[in-house]
C-alpha cells in the first residue's frame, strides 16, 4: 500500500513568528484598549476586564524573561539534560542498577536486620563498615533515586553528599570496593543533577499557570463587556 502522507503545515509559519507577534499584538492591544476607554476606569466589569489584562500582559513578560534566561541556565549547570518525561524512567533505572550495587557489596537486603541510625546497638553494628553502607544506602540513597526525591534530602547538597561519601571511604575495610563506593557517587551525582532540572523546568513553565486562566479570563469578561455594551438602553 501506497505511504500515508502526513499533511505539511508549513504555510502556518514559524513558531517563533507567532510567538513573537504574540508578545508585540499582546503588548499592543494593552495601549488600544487605554485609548478606547479614554483612560477611564468604567464599571465594575470594566475593572475586572482591566485586571485580567493587566495580569496577562504581567505573566506574559515573566515568563518571556524566565524562557529567555532558564534554558541558558540548563546548559550551563545540568551537563547530562534529559528529555523531561523521561525523568522518572531514569530514576528508576538509576535506582535499579543501586540495588544491584548495593547487594553485589553488602548481599541481600535484610529489613529486620538492626538500623544503625535509630537503635541502642549503633555502636556495634557501626563496627561493621558494610552494615553502615547499607544503612546509608536505605535511608538517603535509595529514597533519593526514587522519581520523587525528598526534598530535605542531605544528598541535593553535593558538598553534603561528598562528605558522606568521603566518611564511608574512610572506614575500615571500604578500600576493596572504593570502586562501587565511586559509581553510587557518581549515580546521586546525576540524580541530583536530574532533580535540579526539574526544579528549572517546574519555574520555566509555572507561570503559565496564572497566564493562561488571566487569559481565559480576558477572553469571557470582554465578550461579556462587548455584549452588554450592545444592549438596548446603553446608548
């Protein structure tokens, strides 16, 4: 059978022709419509009309300035961007391939073994230099590289989370496997790095929240304004 042709629109144009005559038509029709009202206030419909541009056009240039600020800012602090969707796919793979290393090291988890962090035999299980990676590894790494990272995690600082890696190098014993000590390193490295992209990405697209309901907005009330403008009695 003959290739089904997907339906060229290319005589639309470029976007970016149409965003910026977006943001020119937009910043425009903000000093049309003080020219129309003959700078006047009006009603109460008219008021809110006004607030509801004024809130578009506000949102508008906020987030003109964050599109034209964030994404340099990506490049520069996140060397290893990942497509965003992607994001919780890599995170589970990442912590995949951390349990893997983690059992390799320490064998397999045991959760009724003693917690080293919270029980009166800290002290001797401490003795046991794997028994702390494997606490560590429990209570910091692995919630970390989950697709929703705590925030309060000690491992989004990176000088914190070298100070950790640093204390566990630094025992007895941990000379043999300061290989897999490097690769989980290296994997709460590119969390982090993931986790700082989704912050960038949240801030770069979260004005479009306020922006587009305040446009919705200006689209209802000035319909409501043009009809009730044209009713019998306003003239």
């Amino acid at each position: 059978s003959a290739p089904t042709k997907v339906p060229s629109w290319s005589w639309l144009g470029k976007r970016k022709t149409w965003l910026r005559g977006h943001i020119w038509l937009g910043t425009l029709s903000f000093f049309l419509l003080l020219f129309h009202s003959n700078c006047r206030w009006g009603g109460w419909l008219e008021m809110l009309l006004w607030l509801a541009v004024g809130g578009t056009i506000l949102t508008g240039f906020v987030g003109l300035l964050l599109q034209q600020f964030l994404p340099g800012l990506m490049t520069t602090r996140v060397h290893c961007e990942a497509p965003y969707e992607q994001i919780p796919h890599l995170c589970q793979v990442m912590r995949r391939k951390a349990d893997a290393l983690v059992d390799k090291v320490c064998g397999p988890y045991n959760p009724s073994a003693p917690d080293v962090e919270s029980t009166r035999a800290a002290v001797r299980v401490a003795e046991d230099s794997r028994a702390q990676l494997r606490a560590f590894y429990e209570h910091d790494v692995r919630p970390f590289l989950a697709p929703v990272a705590p925030r309060s995690s000690p491992l989004l600082n990176p000088l914190q989370a070298e100070g950790r890696f640093d204390k566990l190098r630094n025992l007895a014993g941990m000379a043999e496997i300061r290989e897999e000590l490097g690769q989980l390193a290296t994997l709460c490295e590119e969390r982090r790095l993931l986790a700082e992209q989704e912050g960038i990405h949240f801030w770069l697209h979260s004005w479009l929240i306020l922006h587009v309901p305040l446009s919705v907005a200006v689209l209802v009330l000035g319909a409501v304004h043009v009809a009730t403008a044209l009713l019998p009695g306003r003239w």
